[in-house]
C-alpha cells in the first residue's frame, strides 16, 4: 500500500510541475461580447472618470474593493477594458494578478505613482498592466482607443493573443496597443496574416516591425529610411522642475520588456539633427520641445553620427500614456529615482549616466549657433536625400572633413568614439 501510495503522490506532483497542467489557456470573446460587456472599474465612486464613463458608448460595471473586483472577474472573462483606480500600490499588483490571464482585458492602471516611480511602473508592466494613466484624461484616451479597434469588424485575428474581427488597420492598431509592453510582442506568427509572406522576409525577422511598415493606413507608416544612417538622441529637461524624460520603449524591440530610454531616432529624409530631435521627444513621449545646446557627438564605426541634444519641453504637458509603435508611454524622472533602476531596465545605461551629470553639471551643453554645426546640419539633410547609392566610405569622405571642423571649433569631452 506505501508503494502505491509513493507512486500517486510523485504522479500528481509530476503533474502538477508539468506545464501541460497549468491552467488551460483562455479563449478570447468575440468582440460582440466584449462591446456588452465593456468596461470593470474599480476604484472611488466619486473618482472624477466615473461621470465619463458612459459617453465611451461601453456597457460598465463599477465597484470600489479588491474583493468585489476579484469576484465579478472570476464570474465573466469577457471584459473589455478593466481599469482600476485603486489608492494602495499593493492592490494594483494583487489586481493584476487577476487580471494578466485574461487575453481580451486591455488594463488601464490610473495611479499618481505611475507619473514619479520608474520602479513601480515596471513592476506593473511585469504585472500584467498594457497602460499607464496618472490622470483621468490620459486614461480616457486609451478607452477611445481601444473602442477605435472594434470600429469595424473584419476578417483578421491577432496571433499573440487571439483576438478576432480585425481590420488591416485595427490590427495594426492592436498590436503595438496591446502587446508592445508584453514579452511575447516579438514573437513571430508562421506567415503574415495580411499579405502572406514569410518571417525571413519581415524587417529584422519581426513581424512587428512588418506589421507596421507594410500593412494599416500609410499615414501610420515608417517612412523610408535614408541610405545615410544618422541619429537623434534628446536629453530632455521640464523647465519648472528639472525633472528628465524618461521613454518606456518597445518590449519587442528591448528583449521582452519596455525598458527605458531617452528619446531618439533615426534622421529622417531631409531632416536635420535637431528636427529629428523634436519630432522623436514628441513621437514617443507625447513631449513638444526645443533644442537647446547639444551635448555629446558620437560616432558609431568612424561613420554613423549620433548625435546627444539637450532639450526642454515647451509646456508642463503630461507625457503620453496610450500605448503604440513608439513607446508604451514616457514619465517626468529626477535623478534621484534614477538610484531605483539597474542597468537592465534600460534599453542602455545611457539615461543612468548622462542625466545625473547633466543635472549636476558634469555634462554641459554647447551652442548649436556654430559654423560647424551648422555645417553638419547641411550634410545630414543633403546625405539623407541623396538618391545616388553610395558605400560606406564615399559616406566617410563626405562626413571626415565636417567631423574635424567640429573637433576643431567644440570640447573634445563632447567627442565619444563607438
């Protein structure tokens, strides 16, 4: 009888460490269903976004506890929108928790720490959370969006999470929407569901990036990429109180989680440094700004100019919160928070070291009213649109005698080699 006993007891621990005995995974609602059902708040019922609630044209269902939240989540799956405004960061967490298996929910976190607590925003990232709101008018913005998807119904399905009636441009809303703060977001389907091809054709082996290059509306398209490589990076500052802007760049495009940056980008045909620098501050944190100095010149290979400015932001405007291609939403960081991160929650460690020697003036800006830099704004925008092909050296020939004069006329502290 021992034996036997032995052998059911190690029968069901190997299922139970077996992962085909987890919990099986959820079917997504059809759309129809999750429009009916619409929106769970929990949270104060005097919070201020209540009274919005039924002009978003969603059913809704509002309670005020963890506990009754927990109970109307285990009797239906087929929410739309869970959006919790909960006092105590513990309970957003435990929330979460409840909340991650469900493939339909997009979950809104609204909490005031999201907007001053880099940590705490990973943490709810890591948690499950797909946006987060430190106001009530940012959060609204992503009901609208996610309603914009089921606008019209079509014929397609996301491959991470199932979801089903999509158009070409509700797909290509949904994907980055839902899933660019998540993990799997990288993970490939086995052909495009739109045009068909292969993995070994998308850009950088990602459907992410084919997605959102070659298929949804042209408008909300990459722009063609000059044969020049040049890039933006935006050390930004908010006037009022020093704080920098911090980017929770794509999980997709940071291994699996969105990792913080500062913004930047790639020049685009025709721009300049610093109009590449504005458009990036304001495309992933939502920022309007004007460059001020510029801080570090870069040189990747002896030929790819990255280029570090300082900025400020224009207005006290909150930074963005609704997740897309970008960015999953930008947060206002002084450098003492910065002491909570650790090199692997950033895309590179680059915020972590240029911004406290910003702030304590270790790092200070240039002026960009120099010949010399007015020199290399001109190749950019001529490189950049420049049709003829050329080879990496013909670049170099061009960049070699723009890169001495600045050498010549600005610190060599400004200068790093890569």
């Amino acid at each position: 009888l021992g034996s036997i006993v032995a052998v059911i007891r190690m029968t069901c621990i190997a299922a139970l460490l077996s992962p085909t005995s987890q919990r099986p995974k959820k079917t997504m609602p059809e759309i129809d269903e999750l429009r009916a059902k619409g929106i769970l708040f929990v949270g104060p019922s005097d919070s201020g976004i209540v009274s919005q609630l039924p002009s978003t044209g969603f059913a809704h269902t509002a309670c005020s506890t963890l506990g009754d939240a927990v109970k109307l989540l285990q009797a239906s799956e087929a929410w739309a929108i869970v959006l919790f405004a909960l006092s105590e960061t513990s309970a957003v967490l435990e929330l979460l928790s409840h909340v991650k298996g469900l493939p339909s929910a997009f979950t809104i976190v609204l909490h005031e720490a999201t907007a001053n607590d880099p940590s705490f925003r990973l943490r709810c990232f890591s948690a499950g959370a797909r946006m987060l709101a430190s106001g009530a008018d940012a959060a609204m913005q992503g009901v609208l969006r996610v309603q914009q998807q089921f606008s019209a119904g079509g014929h397609l399905a996301c491959h991470v999470c199932g979801m089903k009636g999509l158009t070409e441009n509700a797909l290509h809303l949904h994907s980055p929407l839902y899933h660019s703060m998540e993990a799997n977001s990288g993970v490939n389907p086995a052909t495009c569901p739109i045009c068909s091809c292969a993995p070994v054709k998308f850009p950088r082996r990602s459907f992410y990036l084919h997605l959102h290059n070659e298929h949804g509306p042209p408008e909300g398209r990459e722009p063609h990429h000059p044969e020049f490589p040049a890039f933006s990076w935006v050390v930004c500052r908010r006037p009022s109180d020093g704080r920098f802007l911090l980017v929770n760049e794509p999980a997709g495009l940071c291994g699996g989680a969105p990792k913080y940056w500062l913004p930047a980008g790639r020049v685009d045909e025709g721009e300049s440094f610093v109009e590449a620098g504005v458009r990036e501050t304001l495309e992933e944190a939502g920022v309007k700004a004007r460059i001020t100095g510029v801080l570090q010149f870069r040189l990747g290979g002896g030929i790819v100019p990255r280029i570090v400015l300082l900025a400020e932001s224009i207005d006290n405007a909150e930074p963005k919160s609704v997740p897309d291609f970008e960015s999953c939403g930008a947060m206002w960081v002084d450098v003492r928070s910065l002491r909570s991160l650790h090199d692997s929650d950033c895309r590179s460690d680059d915020p972590l070291v240029i911004y406290p020697k910003v702030a304590d003036g270790t790092m200070r800006p240039q002026p960009i009213d120099t010949e010399s830099w007015a020199g290399l704004e001109s190749m950019v925008r001529r490189l950049t649109v420049d049709k003829v092909p050329r080879s990496m050296g013909a670049f170099h020939s061009v960049l070699a005698p723009v890169w001495q004069r600045l050498q010549a006329q600005y610190p060599a502290e400004c200068f790093l080699g890569e």
